[in-house]
C-alpha cells in the first residue's frame, strides 16, 4: 500500500467499524451457561451463552458495571448497573437463569461498588461510603455493613465462609496486603507474608487463600491455609511456567480435581499453565479463563484482535466461539506492532509499544499515546484509541512509562509520591526517540484518564514537546478534584501522592496555562465522578480568557467508564478530526 491520502470521511468511516467491531470477554461458567460481556449490541451489556442448546441471552440492556464470578453450581447471576446516568453510583442486581427473572438490594442505595464476589447464596462487596464499607448481601435481599475502614481496598473473592480482598492496609503507600473476613466468626485480619510486599487478587476456596506475591523476590503465587495460618509456595507438576519466568500473574485458580492452573504475563503477553504445563494458544493476551470438566474458556485479545473468547477441548485443540474478524480494510491500516526500550532521562529503560500506520510514510505524524491508571499498560491487547489513530494515518507510540504495571513492582511503585513527574519526562522521552528513530515527523500527545491528565501537564511543563494535545477526562487540578472524591477515590489520591499533598498544584496544569504554546482538544464525559468535569470546565476558562486554541467535546450523560458505542465514537472522532487540522496538515497557529 503506497500511503494513499485518506479523506476524512474514509477516516470517519474506518473509525466507525472500529469502534462497532463487537468485543467479547469472558466472565464465567454458571449452570450450563458461559457468561460474558460483548457490544455486540452498542452497549456493554451481560449475556449468557447456553451451551447445550447455542441459545445467547441479553441479561442487561444497557449496560453493566461489574460482574461477580458466577458459581458453577448456581444459576444466579451477580452484577452492579450504574443508576446515576455515569456517575457510578451503582445497584447489585441478581438473575436467575432459568426464570430469567431479576432483582435489586434496596438495602444498599447506589453507591461506588468497587469488589462483588458471591459465594453462591451471599455476595460480599466493598463500596465507598462514610469511608471504603465491606457489606454482605443475602439472596433473600437483606444487607448488613461488616467492616468499614479508611484504607483503599477490595473485595475480590467470597467462598465457604471466607471473603478475601486486598487493599493498602498498613500505612505504606508502596504495598499490598490480603486481608480475610470470617463470616462465622465476623473477624477482619490483615495477612502479609512479608512487611512492604505486594500481595494481589486473592481467591479462595475451602478457607485456602490463593494470592500473587512479591515477597519470594519476583511474583509468584502463594498459598495461605487460613485456619493453620501455614504459607507456602504453590507447586506444580511441569516446569513450563517456571521456566517463562512471568512478571505477573493475571488470573488464576483450582480446577474442579484441585489442581492449579494460572495466566501469567510477562511484556505485555500472556500464556495460559495448567498444573504449571503450557495450554498452547494464540500469541497475545489471555486475560481470564474458565475451567469446566470437559473444556477450557479463554478472553483473548490482542493489538489487531478485538476481544474474544476461545475454548479449548481435552486434546488442547482451541476454536473461536465468540468473536469476529476485523474487517479487511481495517486490518490492512493497522502496520506493524513492536515494543522498544526508550532510555528516560535517568537510564531507566521504558518499555514502548510501537504499532505502525500503513496509511502514512515514515517519518510521519506520530502519537505518543498515555495510557491511563496509572497503574495500567499498554500491552498486546485491542484499543479502540490505538487502532483509530493507526488506521487513521497515525504512527502510535506508547511508553509504558514508570508506574505502569507488569514489568515488576519496583517499576509500578516509581509513580508513587511524583505523579507527572518522572513519569512526564518519559513521556517526552518518548516523543524525542519517535523523531530519532525516524517514526515522527510531528508528534502529538494523547491520553485518558491518567493519560489526559499527563496531556493536559506536559503541554505546559514541557511547552516544546508536543505539537498538539489531546486530553480526554483529564485532571487539571489535584486539590480540586480531591475535595470532589469520593471516600475510594480520596484514599487512591493519597496513596498515589504518599499523602504529598503540598506537591498538587505543582503538578496541576492549572497553574501553568499561561505556558501553554499548542492546539489542545479537551473530551470530557460529563458526568464523570472520577475525573470531575468542573476543575477542566474551570481550566476552559482560563484557556478561554488568553485567546488559547483549543476546542471541547463534552459527552452528554457519559461517565468515566464509556459504556456506549456512540458515546466511545464521540471521543475518538473529535480527536481524529483534530489532528486532521494540527498535525497531519500541519496548520501554524496564528497566536498563542
Ligand atoms: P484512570 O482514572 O486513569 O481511568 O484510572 C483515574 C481516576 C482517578 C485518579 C487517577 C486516574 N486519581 O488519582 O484519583
């Protein structure tokens, strides 16, 4: 392909078919049914798939939040829909699958739900409240508040009396402790094998903990007898997962016989082990898998395969029992896809995701995309900002700048007590190797979330590094954003600033606007409660009084999690439409 110009109605167009590509991811196995979540309708919406008879049932319309790991024995279904028109504040609702009838807990008004694990007949969750609450919910629709706490953590298993969760418990921003609740005997501990480790994801089974640790010195799984208080390495019968060496661990649990079977990651990849022996599947990201007597469940993803789910048979043989091609125009934009270390300014290596557009020359204009989080990545798995800009003439570039997770948890903590620090200066590092190496001709920085916040700060911290910005629900200042939180976020905020709060309006954009010197498009859902509007309202208006070029896209009653398609096209659509003007034609402004 010769890099043919695209109008912008073709752009229009691709992006379109991007964006209404349906996704599907798995969530569990419930009584014959496998659930899953797809847009396969425009919407997130929960479905179940009837393995016998092929029957696919829409359980929400409209959306949903978060999703319980159903029970293999139960046929009730456990989920949160958000009732405040994207402010998060959310009900449980449980289904039936055989009735298909539903049902909601008045005894808990809608709040930020932020953990739901069910044990089959009772649901434990965390939500914020007067500050983070454990609650235990019962089937017959009566709730009661167990433990309340002013420290982050989150439910995120509940089985034979034992609900797990992990959290910051013990004061060190930088670790992760488990902690139990005995439902008998109504007693909360904290459980760390080792002071400032990092303990993740705990699930649970006959009152054994099975969690991912730090503490051996790299990640691996531990195992906790709850009742002995005994600790121990997991084990397993082949040598595979040892020998990959993963950095983290993304799901894992015991098959029905009791065996171990786990997703480990490492670079943005992920494999699947059972009893420590390789399942052998696509390369990409496998992110959740399901184990039934007969057959294995996979979600699989990768940067050119939108979600889907595999099953795998007792002979390894997988096929694709949800999902679908991309379409062959679409594909055939997408270039190619490879991760380069960009030395920062100090040394650290910064692992980058480069997916290439066949749509334009090299060098060309380029993206340096931020990921949001922060505590998240770019990794091997379909993006629906990655893929519009590739398709759309734009060479993506995407540091996994310190802070991001899986390259270990010395990496992930440099982020704690200097966001938009050390972390925005490999940002630009990154935009300064595009140039380089010969990918960029200009360079724009794009994000969400942490990523807009990073935009809306390196366009007036480092005014010469960027020819354009675009920042979606973006912060542009701490402090006020702080007072807006809620008791889960407020604890977030003070973890990721090591309770520095003097360092907030250095590190808000909404101090420096008078430095900034390029075309910013500023999306923003309107409702969001993580990322408010009103703090980026206020920055409008500063840009606004100095004759700034910059143009807004609020997204009527949308949230911070975009669960519509239509709403997912209003903040991709803007932004490419944008760049048309600031960076592929490369308009000069006339003032700033
Ligand atoms: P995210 O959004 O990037 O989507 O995770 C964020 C929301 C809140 C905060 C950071 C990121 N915060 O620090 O409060």
């Amino acid at each position: 392909m010769g890099h043919l110009p695209q109008s912008i109605s073709e752009k229009l167009r691709l992006i379109e078919k991007i964006v209404t590509a349906p996704v599907y991811f798995l969530i569990g196995y419930a009584s014959g049914h496998l659930l899953y979540t797809s847009t396969v309708e425009g919407v997130i919406d929960l479905w179940a798939l009837n393995l016998e008879t092929g029957e696919k049932i829409r359980l929400t319309q409209g959306g949903v939040h978060g999703v319980a790991k159903p029970r293999p024995q139960s046929s009730y279904v456990v989920y949160t829909r958000d009732e405040s028109r994207g402010r998060e504040l959310q009900r449980v609702y449980v289904t039936e699958l055989k009735s298909r009838e539903s049902f909601t807990f008045e005894a808990l008004e809608p709040r930020r739900i932020v953990g739901l694990a069910f044990d089959g007949s009772e649901i434990a969750l965390t939500a914020a409240g007067e500050g983070v609450e454990l609650w235990l919910l019962n089937l017959s629709g009566t709730g009661e508040r167990l433990y309340s706490t002013n420290c982050l953590m989150y439910v995120t298993d509940f089985r034979d009396g034992l609900v797990v969760g992990q959290g910051v418990l013990k004061g060190n921003p930088k670790s992760y402790e488990i902690f139990t609740f005995d439902i008998d005997a109504r007693e909360f501990r904290v459980i760390t094998p080792k002071e400032g480790s990092v303990n993740k994801g705990p699930v649970t089974q006959r009152k054994e903990v099975l969690f991912a640790s730090n503490a051996p010195g790299r990640e691996k799984l531990l195992l906790f007898k709850y009742s002995s208080g005994e600790l121990s390495e997991a084990m397993f019968k082949h040598a595979d997962l040892e020998k990959y060496e993963p950095t983290e661990f993304i799901d894992y649990g015991w098959t029905d016989d009791g065996n171990l079977w786990a997703i480990g990651k490492k670079r943005g990849r992920s494999k699947l082990f059972l009893d420590g022996r390789e399942v052998a599947l696509p390369e990409g990201l496998l992110t959740r898998a399901t184990f039934t007597d007969s057959k294995v469940y996979v979600s699989y993803t990768s940067l050119k395969t939108p979600g889907r789910i595999l099953e795998v048979d007792s002979m390894g043989r997988y096929r694709v029992l949800l999902g679908e091609e991309l379409p062959s125009d679409v594909a055939s934009c997408i270039g190619d896809s490879y991760v380069a270390d960009v030395v920062s300014f100090d040394g650290l290596r910064i692992p980058t995701f480069i997916v290439e557009s066949k749509n334009s020359p090299k060098p060309g204009p380029t993206i340096v995309y931020v990921h949001g989080g922060p505590w998240s990545e770019v990794a091997d798995r379909w993006d629906l900002f990655i893929a519009s800009l590739a398709a759309c003439g734009y060479h993506v570039v995407a540091p996994n700048f310190r802070g991001s997770t899986g390259y270990g948890e010395e990496f992930r903590a440099l982020d704690i007590g200097d966001p938009g620090g050390g972390d925005l200066k490999d940002v630009v590092k990154a935009a300064e190797w595009a140039r380089e190496q010969g990918v960029a001709s200009k360079v724009a920085i794009m994000g969400y979330s942490y990523g807009g916040f990073m935009t809306f700060l390196a366009t007036v911290k480092e005014p010469d590094a960027f020819d354009a910005g675009v920042a979606g629900a973006g912060i542009t200042d701490w402090e006020e954003m702080y007072v807006l939180s809620d008791a889960f976020y407020r604890t977030f905020i003070d973890i990721l600033f090591a309770d520095k709060r003097g360092l907030m309006g250095d590190r808000s954009a909404i101090h420096f606007v008078d430095r900034l010197k390029v075309p910013l498009c500023i999306i923003h859902p309107q409702n969001d409660s993580r990322t408010p509007l009103s703090p980026v309202l206020k920055y409008i208006w500063k840009l606004m009084e100095r004759g700034k070029t910059f143009e807004v896209h609020i997204v009527p009653d949308a949230g911070h999690m975009i669960v519509r398609l239509e709403d997912a096209l209003k903040l991709v659509m803007p932004a490419v439409i944008f760049l048309e003007k600031y960076l592929a034609k490369g308009a000069t402004l006339s003032a700033t």
